[in-house]
C-alpha cells in the first residue's frame, strides 16, 4: 500500500541587491555628499507542508525552482526593495534530503514550514563607506549571492482511495482506465496478489493515489484469503471505493455481495466499516448488468452509487470526480 515517489529538484534563493553609488545634488549644495541606499534582500525558498498536496507529480514537469531577486539600492539613501519570498507547497510526509551529502534537511508533518534556502543580503550603498579621510567614495557593495540547493525528495504514498471488492469484480480493469497503473489483469480469483498503487491525473484538482486492494472473501477477516494483511493497508485510506459486479447480482438477494464485503470490514474493525465508500456497479455493459445494478441502487438509495463499465469506459470520468471532490472535502474537513 505504499510506494516511494521522488523526484530531484534545484532551488536557488534570490541574490540580494546591490548597493547605490550616489551623491546629493541640491540647489546651493554644489558638492554634496554621499547618498547610495543599500540593496534589497534576496527572496528566501520556504518549503510548506499543506494538506491539499498529495503526490509530486508537479516536481516530475518543473525542476528549477528561483526566488525573485533584491532590487537595487537608490539615490536619496532609498534602500531597494526586498525580493519575494518564494513558497513551494509539498505533501506532507514528504522527506527532503540534499543530494550531494545525503543530509536529511527535514521529514515534513502537516503545516510545517522551513526555509531551505536563504535570501542573499543586500549591499550597501557608498554612504557607508565614507570617512573623515575618503569623504566621497565612488563605490558601492555588490549584493550577496543566492544559495544554491539540489534537494531531493522521497515521499511514502498511501493511497487516498482503496478499491475494494470481491474477487473479479472489476477492480484491477478499473485502476488500469483510471490510472496509469498496469495490474495483471485475468479471469480467475487472486489475479491480484499485491497491491497496485496509480496515481490519477485530473485537470480540475490536485491528483490523487487509487490503490487496487486484493480480493477480500468471507471469512476475511479470520485470515482466509489474503485477509488480514490487507485489511491492514485499508485502514491507512481517506475512501473505499466499493466494486460489485453488476452482472453477478443475484435479484432475489441483491444485496449479497455488498454486505459480504462491510461485515468482514466491520468484523475487523469498526473505524474501517466507517469510513466513507463509493458504492461502483461495474459491468453494466453485460446483458441484463444494469438492471440488475438498477435494482441494488434503488435498495441503497442513501449511498453514492455510479454504475460503469471499466471496460468500455462508461462512467469513469464522472467517477474520477466524485472520488477527487470527496478527498478535498475530507482533507478540508481535517484541515478546519
């Protein structure tokens, strides 16, 4: 249930300002004296751990990352204006480590922040350098440079999402239309052994990690099966999302496969029989599937339920959204 994603990144805080070579010029004040201001402070790079990131899949598309720069010290003893501070958001959980002396700089918790690389001080201007035997010096301090980091950094995932199901309900097909994920995919129980882990892409929200958990059965919650080992990993989700085969459903006990797989989640734990689940009827796509999903949607009409067919497609994106909408209610409801 969890996977290393890392990714290297360059960080360079901003140089600081140089100072201002200037001399007063005032009506009846033919020679006065000097009054360069000094250079504005470089940007520092901050790094801040936030709750509504999960992955590092932006780190993957950028890599060099720079703070704005101090502005330069001016006549009149004006001193330039400081550089913005950059902040870069990460998941917490996140470990960043420099790369050349493997030094672990911080293993982030959630709202932590810590400035990895500081700003370059401004130079100062010639008034500061004047004396009672150099009273009009004609030079100023460069500004200091800005630090330059290479970082790397190594988050542990736990996936956001679990699928959860019986064997053969459609699980692995649909984290491999949902993800990049490429599950083993074939017609007998425990196809999956271990769990599959993608991460889903979206262009309306930040992206979040689906895990494909392998087929719990009755009875496992006793251990039969895979059983307690991934009982384990669900625990650590935000979301089930529950699988039923849709073509499987029996009209006389439509409800078979649903509480099959809640008593053993409540059997093992109450927390876990809790958690918010996403009721998906798959294989609508077979003959007769969707009316029998139609008729277990209408017995669970107080869950959210979508009916889809990974296999054709149907329903996923609305699907990718819903699950991407409920972890940013979460994460917010954690938040406040």
């Amino acid at each position: 249930m969890k996977f290393i994603d890392e990714v290297t990144i360059i960080v360079t805080s901003g140089d600081g300002g140089s100072g201002c070579v200037s001399f007063r010029r005032e009506k009846f004040v033919p020679k006065g004296g000097p009054d360069g201001g000094d250079g504005g402070k470089g940007g520092d790079v901050i790094f801040k751990a936030s709750s509504q990131k999960r992955t590092l899949y932006d780190f993957h598309f950028r890599r060099n990352f720079k703070a704005e720069k101090g502005g330069y010290g001016r006549g009149k003893c004006q001193t330039g204006k400081n550089g913005q501070d950059l902040i870069i958001e990460i998941p917490p959980g996140t470990l960043v480590k420099e790369v050349d002396s493997e030094t672990v700089i911080k293993d982030f918790d959630n709202d932590e922040e810590l400035v990895v690389a500081k700003g370059g001080r401004g130079g100062k201007g010639n008034k500061w350098f004047t004396s009672a035997t150099y009273q009009a010096p004609k030079f100023a301090q460069p500004g200091e440079k800005g630090q330059t980091l290479t970082l790397k950094f190594e988050l542990k995932l736990i996936a956001d999402a679990g699928i959860i199901g019986l064997p053969n309900a459609g699980k692995s097909t649909l984290i491999s239309v949902m993800t990049a994920a490429r599950p083993k995919i074939a017609d007998y129980p425990f196809t999956t052994l271990y769990p599959n882990l993608g991460v889903v892409q979206t262009s309306w929200n930040e992206p979040y990690t689906l895990a494909d958990i392998p087929g719990i059965i009755e009875g496992a919650h006793e251990g039969l099966g895979l059983g307690l080992q991934f009982l384990r990993h669900i625990e650590r989700t935000k979301l089930l999302v529950h699988v039923i085969d849709a073509s499987e459903i029996d009209i006389n006990d439509p409800l078979a496969f649903y509480n099959t797989i809640n008593h053993e989640l409540s059997e093992y734990s109450q927390s876990l029989s809790e958690k918010p689940q996403i009721i998906v009827l798959n294989k609508i796509d077979i003959t007769d599937a969707k009316d029998k999903a139609e008729l277990l949607k209408s017995l669970l009409n107080d869950k959210e339920v979508f009916l889809i067919s990974a296999a054709t497609n149907n329903g996923i994106e609305d699907l990718k959204q819903k699950i991407g909408k409920l972890l940013k209610d979460l994460d917010e409801k954690q938040h406040y």
